[in-house]
C-alpha cells in the first residue's frame, strides 16, 4: 500500500486512474480495489475529501424526492442500503432520525400530496402527510403556523469525514496507490499506437491504460481535455451555521423544507458529532475556490433559522463555513461513458453524492467494463474499523477498558470534543494520514468545538508538528 504527497510519480503505467478523491472518487478507487489490477487514486489537494464532499449537510438520503426514472433515483436508492450496511459494518456513524419536510403556508402544505406520490414512483412507500398536531408534538419547539409535514422516517444523518476515510483507507489497504499534492495539468489521450493516456501532474507524468474524472468542481475542465464538452459546472456555494452542542435538545428529526424552482431550501438537522446545523444557502458562483462566508448569507439563514426554530438562535455558534457543490444546470448526474477512450466521467454529482456514492462506484466500474477493462475475480475487501466520532455511540474518553489499556486514551487534549491523546496519536498513524490541521479535524474532532481551537490548539498543533500522541 502506498500514499505520496510529494516527489515523482511510478513510471509503470497503472490500470487504471481516479482523478478526485472526494467521497465519490474515493469510493470508486474502493470497488476498483476488488479486482486484480493496478490502480491510482489521486488528489490536487493534501489529503482525501477535502473540497465539496467535506462541507455537506452530511444526510444519508432515501432518495424520496429524486426525479423519478432518473440515474441519480436509482442510484441513491441502491447506494442508501449500499452505504447503512458499508457503515454497519466500518464504524461509520449513523442515526437514524427521520425527516419531516413542514409546510408553513397554503402552498407549502398543498405540496405535500404530490411529494408523497412522488417518493411511491421513487420505490419509497414509507412517507406520509401528517397533520399539524402531530407534527408538532414530535418537534415541540417549531416556530408558529406550521399546517402539516411530510413524515420520511428512512432518513438519516451519518458522518461524512469518516465515510470518504474508510472508503480511502480500504482502497490504500487493498493496493492502491493514493497520490496527493497531484494536480492533473494536462490530459494527452492514448492513440491506437500508444496504448496508456499519459497525464502531466504538478509532480511529473503519470501514464494509465483507463481514465475515471471524479474531479468535482473541476470535473468539467477535465472532461474538456479529452475533448468533451458535456457540460458545465457552476459552483453553488451552500453557506451553514453549526450550533454548539447545548442546542441538540432543540431538535428531534431532520427538518427539511418543502423544495421549491430554486433548490431543496435551508434545512435544521442534528450531527452525528451532536451539534445543529442550519443551511444551506444556494448561491451560483463563477469562482471555483469562493468558500468563503458572506454577511448576507449568515443573515439569510437566520432569518430562515428564526422562523423554523426560534429557540435555535439563542444558542451559542460553534462555527461557521462555506461548501461549493458540483452543479450542472440538469437534474441529473453527468456521468458519461467514453468506450473508445477508456474513459468515464462522473460528474455532476451534487449533495447525494455522499448517498449515492458506493453505487456510482459500481456503476462507473460496469461502464469501465465496457471500455475493456477486466472486471473477472474480484474480491471482498478486508473491513475497516474506523475511529467513531459520533456522540450516539462509545467513544474512547468513557471507556474505562480502553483507558485501562493504554492511558492516553484517558488523556484529553481537546476539552470541547473531549478528544484524547490516544485518538491524536492513532490518527497521525493512520493508513492515510492527516496532512494538516484540519485533516486532523476531521479524523478526530480535535478544534472542532465551541472554543475553535484557542484553548488547545498550541497543543494539537505541538502534537501534529512531532507526529505523536
């Protein structure tokens, strides 16, 4: 196994390349890793899911209100039961909550029928209008005039930084090569004289018989390279406020509103880490790097917050932050298979790309296939048990066995999230290691609390810098 972040590239051509390796291209390299081929994963960035798939509102989706006969429909649906067993299985946590889309006005609430026939042409036959009085004794602290929701008891919450972890992680362990700190500059197609695309990266060439684009944001530049001009992405910067874990009594469900022409709207939902999230904004942008937060959408999504759930806006803000999501102008995944070029894009892959994620995988696999590549004596992959960073289950700073054992884990350097030395130090150890700060972050909640660092953060920092715990 083997993950680079700096230096050459192998010169032995691999079998094939996965260009992004957010959530969708990291499950991509996983289900690759099944087969007997040689395969490379590869990231602009220093380490796994650091662009769009790590600023999401982090649900794991039925797939009720998809466009009906549409990919994205069928994969959602197939990728929901894929990603509950996958996180079962790997330490990934999920709760379970449900979601109740509430109307707050005539429209809204005439809106509700619709959707529910829509979710039975989805194969979701589990959702149902429930009126005011029940919606309200499930979630007591909704703002006034609330005439009724929409009851999607399949939805859930799940932690998306460990999701593209384990997926990584079990690809590195199977054989693949992740390289990171790699922008692919250049795309020189493979001819019938030659047989391997060769890509100029920021670290030298790289040479590989089949090509996959999980590039995100960029996945439309890269498609342009081979010559295709399919369609365009338009980043939609979605700005979120995280409220601090005092606030989680607030809200029982996923509270989703009733979706309009322009997007599925803000949203309050609980975190796997035991925090409320309010957002996201939806705001098309032409700058591929503008994730910054703005006053405008901070205030826009009080003034949503305010009217969903009063009570939230008096409790305190653990942070604050921007994600750009891949849109495209369909309602549809772009994902495209190139036969002749041993090629597949996917594309396009908006917010339930962390949902869908483990059955894209499968499908771009089965377009591979009909490029060439062998797909005979594939595996099952090893299980991974990922560290838990969710607040429904057992973490290492109250399991008194644990601490017995090794008492760094009884050690806690980060009081808001109440992380441990154990967990710092078995993180830097890890199979795909931290390149910085914020990856960190995300592999142990470490500065992620109400006091964002200021207290422990010389000390996370002194931690990371000499690469122990």
């Amino acid at each position: 196994m083997s993950v680079t972040t700096r230096g050459a590239l192998p010169a032995a051509a691999y079998d094939v390349t996965v260009i992004g390796a957010g959530v969708v291209g990291s499950a991509i390299a996983r289900e690759l890793a099944r087969l007997p081929l040689r395969i490379a994963l590869l990231d602009a960035r220093d380490d796994v899911g650091d662009g769009t798939s790590k600023a999401n509102t982090a649900i794991l989706h039925t797939g009720f209100d998809a466009v009906p006969g549409s990919l994205e429909s069928r994969l959602v649906r197939d990728g929901s039961r894929r990603l509950a067993a996958y996180a079962a299985e790997n330490g990934i946590p999920v709760e379970p909550l449900g979601a109740l889309l509430v109307a707050w006005d005539a429209e809204q609430h005439a809106a509700l029928p619709p959707l529910a026939a829509k979710a039975e042409r989805n194969g979701y036959r589990e959702a149902r209008v429930i009126p005011a009085e029940e919606v309200r004794a499930r979630e007591p602290h909704l703002g006034p005039g609330v005439l009724g929701a929409l009851d999607v008891p399949g939805e859930s919450i799940i932690c998306p930084w460990t999701t593209t972890l384990a997926y990584a992680t079990q690809a590195v362990r199977a054989g693949v090569d992740l390289h990171l700190n790699c922008t692919v500059q250049e795309v020189q197609e493979a001819t019938s004289g030659e047989p391997d695309h060769l890509l100029a990266t920021g670290r030298g060439q790289l040479r590989t018989r089949h090509l996959v684009n999980a590039a995100g944001l960029y996945a439309d530049g890269i498609d342009r390279m081979l010559g295709h001009d399919d369609f365009t992405v338009t980043p939609r910067r979605g700005q979120l406020i995280v409220f601090d874990e005092l606030a989680r009594d607030l809200v029982r469900h996923i509270l989703l509103p009733v979706p309009t022409a322009l997007g599925k709207g803000v949203l309050v939902t609980p975190t796997v880490h035991g925090k409320v999230m309010l957002g996201p904004t939806a705001e098309d942008l032409d700058d591929k790097t503008a994730t910054g937060s703005t006053a405008e959408g901070i205030a826009l999504l009080r003034e949503k917050g305010r009217r969903i759930l009063p009570a939230l806006l008096d409790e305190e803000v653990t942070a604050v932050y921007a994600g750009l999501r891949a849109a495209t102008g369909s309602e549809d995944y772009a994902i495209r298979a190139h036969p002749a070029q041993r090629y597949v894009t996917a594309g396009g892959i908006r917010s339930t790309g962390l949902t869908a994620s483990m059955a894209i995988a499968s499908h771009v696999v089965d377009l591979l296939a009909e490029g060439g590549l062998p797909v005979t004596g594939a595996r099952d992959l090893e299980p991974v048990r990922m560290p838990n960073l969710g607040e429904a289950f057992p973490r290492p700073y109250r399991d008194a066995e644990l601490i017995a054992a090794d008492p760094e884990y009884g050690r806690i350097v980060c009081h808001c999230e109440r992380v441990t030395r154990g967990e710092i130090r078995d993180a830097l150890a890890s199979t795909v290691p931290p390149g910085s700060l914020d990856g960190l972050r995300r592999r142990t909640r470490a500065r992620a609390g109400r006091c964002q660092g200021f207290h422990c953060g010389a000390a996370v920092r002194a931690l990371f810098e000499t690469g122990s715990g």
